[in-house]
C-alpha cells in the first residue's frame, strides 16, 4: 500500500479549520498525527517539541517562538509546553487570521489546558488508528485472524512493519514515554500485569477491587492507572444504557481497546494462527467491532453515542447506537456461520424497551443478508 493512505477525519479537519484559529488533533502516539496535518497543511512551518531544543525555546520564550514560526504552523506534541496555549490565546484573540495546529498524545496534559485557554477559539478531534474504511478493498481478502493480530495502526497498516515487532516496540516506548510522564508509576512490572490483565478483560467489566488483589495495589491505583490508559487513548470505556443518564454514567462501563493488535499482543499473540483456538478469539473479535463503532464517531468529530445493554438476568445485547431516529442495536458474533439463537436477545430488546429499536443486526464472520445479518468487513 501506498506509504499515506486518506483519513476519513480529514475534511472535517478542513472544514473547522476555516472557522477556528486553532485546531487540536490528539491521539495515541504513532496513529498518524504529524502525517495526517503536514499533509493537510503542506505550506504551515512544522515544529515537533518531542525535540528538546524548540521545546527549550518554546517554554522559555513562548511568544519569541511564536513570532518564529509566522502566521501559519503545526505544532506537535504540543503538551510538551502547557504555557504555549496562553501565548496563543493572546495571539488569536489580536489576529482571528492567523491558523495554529496542534497535536498532543495526551488527553491529561493537553486537552484540559486547550478546554480552558483556548475556549471559543479551538476545534477538537481525536484521531483514532484506521477504520475498515480507510483500508479500502485490502480489508475483503485478509483474514479475520489476522485483521485481529495485526491491528490498525499505520507502523503496520502503511509502513509494513512485521505487528510482533510494531506492538512490541509500541508499547514499551508508550510506558517509557507515557507512563513515567503521566504518573509516578514506581513499579513498572506491576503496571505491565495491569495492562495484559485488562488486555485478558475486553469487553467486560472490570472492577477495581478484584483488579488490585491480582496485580498487588490498592484500588485507588488501579482506578489512576485506569484513567492513565485512557488519557492516551489506549483504552475507552462503553458505559451501560440507561434512560437515566444520571445512572448510564454512575455504573460500571465495560473497557475496550483502541487497537486489537495492541490487545493481542498483550495476550501473548505471536501469529494469526494462535487465534484459531485462542480462548479469547470472540472477546478480541467484538474488541476490533466495538473499536470500530467508536473510531468512526471520532472521525466525523462526534463524541461517542454507543452503550451496551444489560439486565441482571443476564440478558445482553453488545451495542446500542442512539441516533435522533431512534435507536439501533447490534448482537456481535464471531462465528463465521449464522444461527437464529444470534437474534435471540435482540428480539428480547425490542419487547423490553419502553422505545424499541429502529434497526437491529447481528454482526459476525460470515455473509452479509442485511438487515439480519452483517459481516464485519461490510460495516
């Protein structure tokens, strides 16, 4: 494939980008950010302040830096000086002409200073790794064993990097770079076990308590390296529906990775054909699905409108999509051949909501007889 491959995010990038004077593209490291902008934006002078000297400069002289750079720039990883977005705000609200971009890997250190300084004056997006979409017809012909092991990230997607060795490489720079900045994380090794813990857990409700009894920690830690995971867009939570969004926000979400590669690789997946008898092949399937639904409210700019449904009887339907219509639920099931019991708990939505469902499908492995039923690759 060709070494950029078209982000379905971009002309809303564009768009907003004509309105604001700044822009905020976040995102875990290495999903895209810096390609994506310098392709949007060729003519803008680009400065990475992971580079120590601009960063120097930057914190030092924050409008000397500024004045540098001209009317027009991409700043990345512009976490790295939290004082900039002050000099900016200033710059801005003088001159509503000028144009700044700017990346951050981290929501923690970013987004709450953008939020209160630039308030009024900023879009915001959320890059995600790439969807089915923007993979185009490759997607039809690769297994789903692989799509699974090899995940979504451009290292692999566009560059070609072998997955074992992208997520091996990926993730130790995430706890070195991340993780230390983040929080004080004083013992590493409990934080690795942590993370393929919740990598064993996708799809399901992971408490605290029981968390901290296996690594070693107490709960209050879990919960802060919980939110460190989400901060850096490893992971996301799906929350329970409710009517009462009082109660959708208060109960326990299920936690789902951005990346199935990522998941896999904390499982200790070396080669698609591990998958085959993986007993955690369906949670990873319905991580990849799931990642999926979310990745795509990303990249039109919208925050997330995805649930799941539980009753304490046991009762479970994996997706439940709010749109202004109405509602529309999805049943996820690796299986590569159909079975009527798949629609079985959907059926039971529609008789048990006040407001049934609009749509309902079962997404699984096999073939495509919409509305009933709907591979994954046809999303």
């Amino acid at each position: 494939m060709d070494s950029y491959i078209p982000r379905s995010i971009s002309p809303f990038i564009s768009d907003a980008h004509r309105h604001y004077p700044v822009t905020l593209l976040s995102g875990a490291r290495q999903v895209g950010k810096s390609t994506l902008c310098r392709h949007l934006f060729p003519d803008y002078r680009f400065v990475n302040l992971e580079n120590p000297t601009p960063r120097s400069i930057a914190n030092a002289d924050p409008n000397g830096f500024l004045d540098s750079l001209g009317d027009t720039a991409i700043i990345d990883e512009a976490q790295n000086c939290p004082g900039l977005l002050s000099a900016i705000q200033a710059r801005v609200d003088e001159n509503p002409k000028l144009r700044y971009v700017l990346t951050g890997s981290s929501d923690f250190a970013l987004m709450h200073t953008a939020c209160q300084s630039l308030a009024g004056r900023v879009a915001l997006f959320t890059l995600p790794p790439f969807t089915f979409g923007e993979l185009g017809a490759e997607r039809i012909g690769i297994p789903t064993e692989e799509l699974i092991w090899r995940g979504f990230y451009p290292g692999v997607i566009a560059n070609g990097i072998s997955p074992d060795v992208f997520y091996r490489n990926y993730y130790n720079t995430y706890i070195e770079k991340d993780v230390r900045n983040l929080l004080n994380v004083k013992n590493l090794n409990k934080f690795d076990i942590f993370m393929r813990l919740m990598a064993g857990r996708v799809g399901s409700e992971s408490n605290a308590s029981s968390l901290s009894a296996e690594v070693g920690v107490s709960s209050n830690t879990i919960s802060e390296w919980v939110s460190i995971l989400e901060a850096s867009y490893i992971i996301f939570p799906l929350r329970p529906y409710f009517a009462n969004i009082s109660k959708r926000l208060s109960k326990m979400p299920k936690w789902y990775f951005y990346d199935s590669g990522l998941a896999a690789y904390l499982l200790g997946v070396e080669a698609p054909s591990q998958l085959s008898y993986h007993p955690l092949k369906g949670a990873l399937f319905e991580n990849m699905v799931v990642a999926e639904f979310m990745k795509r409210r990303l990249d039109i700019g919208k925050d997330t409108n995805l649930n799941f449904y539980r009753e304490r009887s046991g009762k479970e339907v994996d997706i439940l999509q709010t749109f202004p219509d109405g509602l529309r639920a999805y049943e996820i099931k690796s299986a590569k051949t159909f079975n009527s019991e798949f629609t079985t708990n959907l059926k039971y939505l529609k008789k048990s909501l006040p407001e049934p469902p609009v749509a309902s499908s079962v997404i699984y492995d096999g073939e495509t007889f919409r509305p009933t039923a709907i591979n994954l690759r046809d999303l």
